[in-house]
C-alpha cells in the first residue's frame, strides 16, 4: 500500500481524480474487484435470506429455531442453540486469525503470514466439520429432506392420546404454539403422527411442518458451507504461494493475503446474517 | 498500516474486537434464549424487545466487522460509497418481499375460509353478491 500510494503522488494529474493517469480508489484493481464481487455475493445471500423471511411470514406456523438446533456432539439431551453458537465463535476465531496473517503481510513478515494462515485454515475446517455434524443430525436422524420437514408447530392446546417411544407419553399435554418432531418408524420407514385431543374433545392428529423449511435450511446453509470450503480451498492455494516465496519478490505487502483475507472475513459476515435469521428470530 | 499507529497497538485491538464481537453473540444467544422461556422458568421475554435488540446487534457485528476487519474504515471515501450504497436497495426488498409474504398468507388464509363457508340453498343472487369476494381480483 504504502509503495502505491507514493507512486500515484508523483503521477500526472491532468484530469483531476477521474480524468486518467492516477487511481482515483486508492486500491489495486484486484482488490476493487474483489469487493464488487463481494458486493454481488451480498445480493445473492440477501435473496436468499428475504426468501426464507417471505415464506416464512406466509405461513400461520414455524419451525422454533431453539427446538429444531438442540443437539450437540457427544452428548445426549436438549442444549438449545448451543452447538450453533459454536459454530459462530469458531469462525469469528477464524476471521481475527486472519486479520493477524494479513497484518503480518504488511510487514513482510512470510513465517508469521504461514502460521497465521494456517490456523485460519483448521478454523474453517472445523466449521465445516460441525456444519456436517448438523446435516447429519438433521438428515439421518431427524429425516428432515428437501421437501419434507417433521418440526411442527401445535395450532391448539390439547392431550397426547400415545406415545412416541421419544419422550412423549400418552396423556401428555401441550398448548398451542408448542413444537414438535414427527418421529419416524424405523422398521417401515414411515412417519408416525401421533393423534391427540383437543380441549373441545375433538380428535386430531399431528401434521408435518412447513414444507419450504427444509429447501429452505439446505440450500443456504450450503451456499454458505460452500463459501467456507471453497475459502478453504483458497486459502490452500495462497498459503503455498507464501511458502514458495512468490510474494515475497512481489514486494506489495502479500496483497494477495489481503484479497482473499476480504473475502474470509465476508463469510464471516454473511454467517452473521444466516445465524440471526434461522437460528435467533 | 498506514493509520498512524504501531503494531502492538493493530494486535492488541484486533483481540479487543474478537473480545467484543464474542460478548455481542453471547448477549444475542442470552436474548433468543429468554425470549423462549429457556432460562427463567415460565418468563418470556416480549418479541417487540428480543426481535429489535437481536437485529440491532447483528447489524453492529456486520459494521464491525466490514470496518475493522476488512479495513474498510480507513479506505478512500469513494471506494467505500461504491460498494455500500448499492446495498441500499435492500431496504426496499425486505419491505417489499415480507409484504408480499404476509398478503399471500392472508390470501390463503381468505381462500380456505370461503372453501369451509356452506352457502344456504335458498339464498339469492343479490344476497351472494358479497363484495368482499372482489377485492382479491384488484
């Protein structure tokens, strides 16, 4: 940076800012780019999320975040968003690793730039690790798929009339509003409704939720997982570039540390965005 | 860093900003946690409060982030402008979208109703004429 700026200090000047000759951004051409396509990921992301808030508020019921995320590796029980939050603290590790490569870059400084790197590099590992621990949970235990999706919401108070073999006993009560999973029968593959009563006396019978929550939770999830892997990929390619020396003869400040550093540190952000819509409202 | 300070000072806030952006998530989990009713047995807390304070601290995690980590506080005002006010837009897309949402539940909503309503055989043109029957095709 430092380089540049001095060399556009002594460049010609005709045109003003805009008129030719300087670089009116003060920014290397890769580096503007790489936030316009940042800038062009945020809208994809946005869309992605205003869909899910849109479908979302056109339905009387939702699956509850703190009902559906509740499972942690290694344990057994109910730890509502815990696993979720994580998830969250391992990548915003990830990110201030980062921040610390790049700095290291601006002092041309390679082994601290590779150790830097390299512990950016286990924490998106790790990210991805638990986000597979979560589809696992989701799909293999809990059978939620693309277009079905067993949380529930009870729409009336009411009595269980059975058992699912998972906690609930016949006789159990609930009011409306309550979530539930909709377990499925192991030896024919089928999802048991249980049936209960209302406060009216009326039978009733458990429905599946939502259909879209399971597309929903998939494909944003995974476009971001996406992100993070191919961040990871990347980041690979960099750090080797780094231990080869290439940078070094570049004499920029391992500008390229800093590119993809941006691009790590919009994951990052975008999870923001994806924790506060699925996991926390 | 071009930004007048040394580099003990970049490293030790670089640790102040994961301290601060790990104390925001915390503070947000407490709030969707009370908010359902996980903490204190039989409290929850209202979602006028928990809905604004989650969005509003998410909002200050994404500031901190783009300005501090991604530096772009200390990058020329034009580049910055270029890149955040487009983002603008978006404001009217979530407004728009989640009205959009909201009609077609209250669509569906409408259409099921009228599917459950049992017309008496006697009833006669004039009284069929509901107009409320109408404002669906406006």
């Amino acid at each position: 940076m430092a380089t540049e700026t001095t060399a556009l200090d002594h460049a010609e000047n005709k045109g003003g800012d805009w008129g030719g000759g300087t670089s009116p951004m003060k920014a290397s051409y890769g580096k503007l780019m790489m936030w316009y396509f940042l800038l062009s990921d945020a809208f994809t992301f946005a869309g992605f999320l205003i869909t899910y808030g849109t479908l979302r508020v056109s339905v009387p019921t939702w699956p509850v975040p703190d009902f559906v995320f509740q499972s942690v590796p290694f344990l057994s029980g109910h730890y509502p968003l815990i696993f979720v939050t994580i998830m969250t603290f391992v990548l915003i590790v990830s990110s201030v690793t980062m921040v610390r490569a790049v700095q290291e870059g601006h002092r041309e400084n390679q082994k601290g730039v590779v150790y830097w790197m390299a512990l950016t590099i286990i924490g998106g590992a790790c990210f991805l690790g638990c986000q597979a621990f979560e589809w696992n949970t989701l799909i293999n235990k809990e059978h939620m798929g693309l277009t079905v999706n067993p949380f529930g919401t009870h729409t009336e108070s009411g009595t269980y009339l059975e058992g699912d073999g998972h906690g609930i006993k016949a006789g159990d009560t609930f009011a409306a509003g309550d979530p539930y999973l909709v377990h499925m029968d192991h030896k024919t593959h089928e999802f048991n409704f249980l049936s209960y009563k209302n406060e009216a006396g009326e039978k009733g019978q458990q429905t599946l939720g939502p259909k879209a929550f399971g597309a929903l939770f998939f494909f944003i999830t995974g476009f971001h997982g996406f992100h993070v892997f191919s961040g990871v990929i990347f980041l690979l390619i960099i750090m080797m570039n780094v231990i080869t020396g290439l940078y070094i003869k570049r004499k920029n400040g391992y500008e390229m540390v800093e590119k993809i550093g941006l691009y790590w540190h919009f994951v990052d952000l975008v999870w923001v965005f994806v924790f506060l819509v699925f996991y926390l409202l | 860093m071009g930004t007048g300070v040394t580099y003990e000072e970049s490293i030790s806030k670089v640790w102040k900003g994961f301290w601060l952006l790990g104390a925001v998530t915390i503070v947000e989990v407490i709030i969707a946690l009370l908010g359902n009713g996980h903490l204190i047995h039989g409290f929850e807390l209202s979602r006028l409060i928990m809905y604004p304070a989650m969005i509003g601290l998410s909002a200050f995690k994404a500031y901190f982030i783009v300005k501090e980590f991604m530096h772009m506080g200390y990058e020329v005002r034009d580049l910055a402008m270029s890149v955040l006010l487009p983002l603008l837009l978006l404001v009217w897309a979530i407004i728009a979208f989640l009205w959009e949402g909201t009609y077609w539940g209250s669509a569906r909503q409408k259409v099921n109703d009228k599917n459950e309503l049992k017309v008496p055989p006697t009833s006669s043109l004039n009284d069929a004429a509901d107009p409320e029957l109408y404002t669906g095709l406006l």
